[in-house]
C-alpha cells in the first residue's frame, strides 16, 4: 500500500468514527425523548423547579451581577496592562503579595460563584499565575463579610468563626496546591510571557485604579443585601445602596470622559437619560439600572478605539460564559430543586446523608454543596433548615466551606475557561478538603 492510499484511509477512518459519534448522539436524543417522564409528578415538578430557579437567576442575578461583572472582566482584558498583571499575580510574581491579595479579596467582591466567574477569566487572560488566580476564584464568593456575620448571629458564633478562618486557609491552599499540580505548565507559560515585550501603558495606574473601583462599587453596592437587624452600619447601607450606586456610576462617567476619550456630549445624555427614569420609577431602581447599561453599550459602540474594544471583549466574555451558566443553573433546579422544594433527588436523601459527624456525612455534604447553586447569603438560611432536620456540626462547616465557592453552573463555565483537567482538580480540592476540615471540625465540636 502506497503512502496516498494510507493517508486516505486515515481520513476514511476519521470520517467514520465522526458520522459514527454524530449517529450514536441522535440514538441517546431519541431514546431520551422516547422515554422522557412526562406525567410522573416527580419529573414535572423538577422541570418546573428547573425554570423556576433559572427565572429566579435571570431576576436577581443576571442584571446586577453578572452584567457589571462582564464590564469588569472585559475592562480587564483591554486597559490592565499585562505587565501588570505578571508583576503582582503572575507565576514569578512575590508569593506573600499575589496570594495575600488574592485570598482576601472576597471581602471586597460579595459575589457568587457564578458572578466571579468573568472576574477570574479576566485575570487569567491577562497572565496570572494558576496559583493567585484559583485562590481569588475561591475566596470571591467564599470569604463574604456580610455572610460571615450572618453566620455567626444565625448560626452561632463558632460556627461562624470556623467559616471565616476555614475560607482564608482554604483560599490559600487551593491555590498553592493548584500551582503545585501544574507547576510545570505554570513555568512553560511564566517563559512565554517573560519574552514578550511590555505593552505601552496608556494611562497612569492610579486612573485605572478609580475607573475599575467604580464599577466594583457598582457592582457591590448595587447587590448589598438587606441584614438581619434593621439598625446599625450594614443597614445603613442597604437603605442607601441605589445613592451610593448611582455616586459610584458617576465616578465611572467621569473617569470615560476624563481619561478614555468617551463624548462628554455622549456621557451627559446617558446620565440624563438615567436620572429621568430614576425620577419617573423611582420605586423600581432596576429600571435606571438597566437604561445605565444599554446607555454605557451604546456610548462603547459609538467611541472608536478602546471604547468598541472594551465592547468587543464584554461581548466575547458574555457568549462564552452566559449559555453555560444559564444552562447550569436549569439542570441544577432539575436535579436538587430550589431551597425548601424537591428536583428528581429526593430532599430526605439528603438529609439522611449529612446526619451525623462521619466521613460520609462530611463528603456527601461536600458533593452536594458543590453542585448546588447558592446565591450570596443564601446558604445560611438552607443550612439552618438542614442543622433542624439533624444536620452534624462538621457537614454543616463543609456546606459552608464548599457550596459558596463551587456550583454546577460555574463548574461547566470553569471548565471552557481553563479546560477540564484543571477544573477537576480545583473541584476535587475543594470537595476534599471540605470533607476533611468538616471531619475535623464535627470531632473537636
């Protein structure tokens, strides 16, 4: 056989196992529509509850957090320079000072684990370590100082305590073990970007440092959650969120105009635009809100240079990341429900699993906490639920360790980010060391 036939069979070989993985995928359709429950009460109502979280998502989550947090991350990708980055978060960056940063941040950023995931991409784009990157993956939804607190008045003190210096260590681990584990890779890519010539910065640091400081205010301000007492400095907040917000977008319009070339022309119809619907609704400050983002769209579009760049980038963040999460959250709701309703796993099930103080109470805690989908605060009005139902102290520390920083959704979001290889390991680090801190936790406790 000459060299041309083998080629050609190589090709015919490829073509078949193609035609053949596409004819086995349309069987495994067909078979699951042909035997699709439809009418067993169990199955419908998981369906439901899919849609129901996945409308809930798009309600509360969508607008407020991801939207800014797409922003954020695509202003990321295009004003921070590079350098930058690799200076404080890359590879060869000073330990203390990228792992410090990192594992702390989340007592800035109350965000989920859906919202951080933009965040994170941005960073890691732009060439920070594996290391400081999955420890500012982590401790972003998990190191929350409002939930901290509300843990410790809810849940009691030490448990309280416990979640707080549980997240600071954990954020810190995963990411030195992460580094760990791909040290190799992480030297190949340190070596790349190290030949790579600095980009020119286009502006002062201290400028950038404002601009992107009025979009996480934005998005923290405009997400502050309502506290347990109605008094005191974290309420006084909440009852001034939508001011605090609307000063932090007025910053943000200052800073385009000043030092990103945008119209001031552009910027003042945008703002009045704003404030009129403010005025008209003011009872529903979503709408001023929403009229602010397709105002800033519309000005990024119209603003050659880095302001269609910064769009452009949003708009590559948004379609790799929004199916994905949409989706995750539905199969989530399909599969554990909403909190204090069923999906097709049985809530007893649960329950039963995490009775108890042993190692199976604290890995199945772990395993269910990571796949279902907590929105900030959320965890610790369904962790009391449980610790009524029965729930031991150290599955109860692992939920809290596990369920905020992971979710179903930004595990397949995680995975188009940084592949499958180093999604699994960051998963099984978490789900593992919660399991063992839980254990820990649940004998001395």
């Amino acid at each position: 056989m000459n060299q041309n036939d083998t080629g050609e069979s190589k090709v015919s070989d490829g073509l078949w196992r193609r035609e053949l993985a596409i004819f086995a995928g349309f069987v495994v359709i067909f078979l699951g529509l042909f035997y699709l429950p439809v009418g067993v009460p169990r199955f419908d109502n998981a369906l439901k509850e899919g849609l129901e979280l996945s409308k809930w998502y798009a309600q509360e989550h969508v607008l407020l957090c991801l939207v800014p947090a797409l922003f954020i991350a695509g202003g990321i990708s295009v004003f921070v320079n590079q350098a930058s980055v690799m200076r404080y978060l890359g590879p060869k960056a000073s330990k203390p000072l990228a792992y410090g940063v990192a594992s702390v941040s989340g007592t800035i950023l109350a965000v989920c684990s859906c919202t951080v995931l933009p965040l994170f991409g941005g960073i890691w784009k732009r060439g920070a370590g594996l290391g400081p990157a999955t420890a500012f993956l982590y401790s972003g939804p998990a190191i929350n100082v409002l939930a901290m607190v509300m843990t410790a008045r809810v849940l009691g003190l030490e448990l309280g305590i416990a979640r707080a210096v549980g997240a600071v260590t954990f954020s810190l681990v995963v990411g030195l073990l992460m580094h760990a584990v791909f040290r190799h890779e992480e030297q190949s890519r340190a070596a790349a970007v190290a030949v790579m010539p600095d980009a020119e910065a286009h502006r002062p640091l201290w400028q950038n440092l404002v601009f992107f400081a009025a979009m996480v205010g934005i998005l923290v301000f405009s997400n502050w959650s309502k506290p347990v007492e109605s008094s005191g400095l974290w309420a006084m907040i909440f009852n001034w969120k939508w001011p605090i917000s609307a000063a932090c977008a007025l910053v943000l319009a200052a800073a385009l105009g000043l030092w990103f070339d945008f119209r001031w022309g552009g910027l003042a119809w945008a703002a009045g635009v704003v404030a009129t619907a403010a005025m008209l609704l003011p009872q529903v400050p979503m709408l001023a809100f929403v009229v602010g983002c397709t105002g800033l769209c519309i000005l990024c579009a119209l603003t050659p240079g880095e302001g269609r760049v910064w769009l452009d980038a949003t708009w590559t963040l948004t379609k790799q990341i929004f199916p994905l999460l949409i989706g995750g959250v539905l199969l989530s709701g399909i599969l554990l429900g909403r909190p204090g309703n069923e999906g097709v796993i049985p809530s007893e099930w649960i329950q039963q699993a995490v009775g108890g103080n042993s190692f199976m109470a604290n890995f199945a805690a772990s395993v269910v906490a990571a796949f279902m989908y907590f929105a900030t605060l959320t965890e610790v009005p369904i962790l009391q639920g449980l610790i009524g139902s029965g729930m031991g102290k150290g599955p109860s520390l692992a939920l809290l360790l596990a369920g905020p920083a992971l979710s179903l959704p930004s595990m397949l979001v995680l995975r188009s980010i940084m592949g499958f290889k180093k999604t699994a390991v960051y998963v099984t680090l978490v789900v593992v060391m919660a399991t063992f801190t839980g254990l820990l936790y649940g004998a001395i406790f």
